[in-house]
C-alpha cells in the first residue's frame, strides 16, 4: 500500500512537515523550556527533564516544566554538578501526575552521577549508536545507567524499557531534539555524535492514528516493534531523517487534520 501511493504520501509528509515544523511550534510545545538556553548543557538537562513529565495537557507540562527550572535556579547544570543534600529538599513537593518529588529527586541524584562520571548525557547514548540502524540499544544502555545508583523502585517506570518493548516516545522525543538539525529552527541538532538516520519517531496517539490512516503503520499497539515499523518505513522518504515526518503525523493529528 505505502509503495503504491509513494509519490501521493511523500508530498503530503513533505508539506506537513514544513507546514509544522516552524517556530511557530514552540509557542504551544515543551520545546520552548529548553529553548530558553544557550549552553549546552542546560539545554540537554533542561529538555531531558522536560521530555520525562511530557505526558497529559502541554500546558500542564510547561507550566510544571518551568516550575522545575525556577526550583534549579533557572541554571540546571550548575545545579546538578554542585548541588548539597539540603538543597533537595525543595523539590520534596513537586509532581506532576505520576511523577512525584521522590522521583525528582532521583532523576536529580541520578543525572548528577551521569555528569560526573559518565561525562554527561550525549556520551551515554553516543557510545552503543553504532549497534545496528536505530537506537534501541542506546535508549536500553542508558537505562541501566541511569538506575545504576541506588532509588526507589517506583521510579524505575518514568524512564521505558524497551528491553520489554515500550514504545519509549518521551526519550524519543528528547532524543530528536538533541540529534535532529535543519534549517526551521525547532529541534537544536546539538548533538553532532549521532546521525538522525538513528533515531526512532516518538510513537503517540496522534501520530500513531494517522500513520494507520496513511497505511503506514499496520501493527494495533503503540508499542516499540510499531516504533520500527513505522520508522522504517518513513525511511523510504527520507532515509537519512526519517524522525522529521514526526513534524507531519504529529501536527495532522493534533490539528485534526486527519
């Protein structure tokens, strides 16, 4: 079905996809928290914690997402590298949905440990992006690194296992921001050490439906075996940045478009 409406489905993701991906899109988008620095390191840590408590209402999500930047100072990675006990305490309360101030504070210890000795985020995931023609070994290396200090076991399901096959679309997310480059201005392509070519599309309800629609997608569940389905086959369009056309399923979706 893909190959017999190619050319038909391509220029539609193609339109889609410069339609979308405008700066435009930040305004609504949790993009826009990292988007408020320039170092590079306050940027991966800012998006990474961004992309964690990126499920439900996106307002929710900014509005908590900032609430977490004014608790670091508004200087996330001076505050992950220098941080004391006591100064802990103050995320005690915070939540969002699921995601409680135990668990922030975990995320905080742990990503503390991943600056410290592991030289930060980019070199965790970097270092198995050569095993095969995607990052589910990356996205599983990481994990095992970052729950290697000790936590709570609550905490263990806010990063996904795509060792059990999780669909893993927040990580994926913050994975194309860091990877992904063009000239829209949206993702930050600060990451030069891995190809977009690598990346996986962070699989939600919005580009999942309309991936089914285009036949793009013909596995049910929104799990990581439709991940790959669906990446691959974006990849008959543009093989070198398939995770682009997220742009495209993304905005249809939520616009209503499809």
């Amino acid at each position: 079905m893909i190959m017999h409406n190619y050319n038909k489905i391509k220029e539609l993701l193609e339109a889609k996809y410069k339609e979308f991906n405008t700066t435009d899109f930040i305004k609504s988008d949790p993009i826009q928290i990292p988007k408020k620095f320039s170092k590079k390191e306050d940027i991966e840590i800012s998006a990474f914690l961004t992309s964690i408590i990126a499920w439900g209402q996106r307002k929710s999500i900014i509005n908590n997402a900032n609430k977490l930047m004014q608790l670091m100072d508004n200087s996330p990675f001076d505050f992950i590298t220098n941080y004391h006990e006591k100064d802990l305490k103050r995320f005690v309360d915070f939540k969002h949905r699921t995601f409680n101030g135990d668990d922030c504070i975990f995320f905080l210890s742990s990503l503390q440990n991943i600056y410290k000795n592991h030289n930060g985020l980019e070199n965790i995931f970097e270092k198995k992006a050569n095993k095969g023609n995607n990052l589910v070994e990356s996205l599983a290396y990481f994990r095992e690194v970052f729950f290697e200090i000790e936590g709570l076991e609550r905490t263990h399901k806010h990063i996904s296992n795509v060792r059990k096959n999780s669909a893993a679309k927040r990580i994926n997310m913050f994975l194309r921001w860091m990877v992904r480059s063009d000239n829209h201005n949206v993702d930050f392509g600060i990451w030069k050490t891995i190809p977009s070519s690598k990346l996986l599309l962070p699989l939600d309800v919005h580009t999942s439906n309309v991936s089914r629609k285009l036949g793009l997608l013909e596995r049910k569940q929104n799990d990581l075996k439709s991940v790959i389905e669906l990446t691959e086959n974006l990849k008959k369009f543009d093989a070198n940045d398939p995770v682009k056309y997220d742009f495209a399923l993304f905005g249809m979706g939520v616009s209503g478009q499809m």
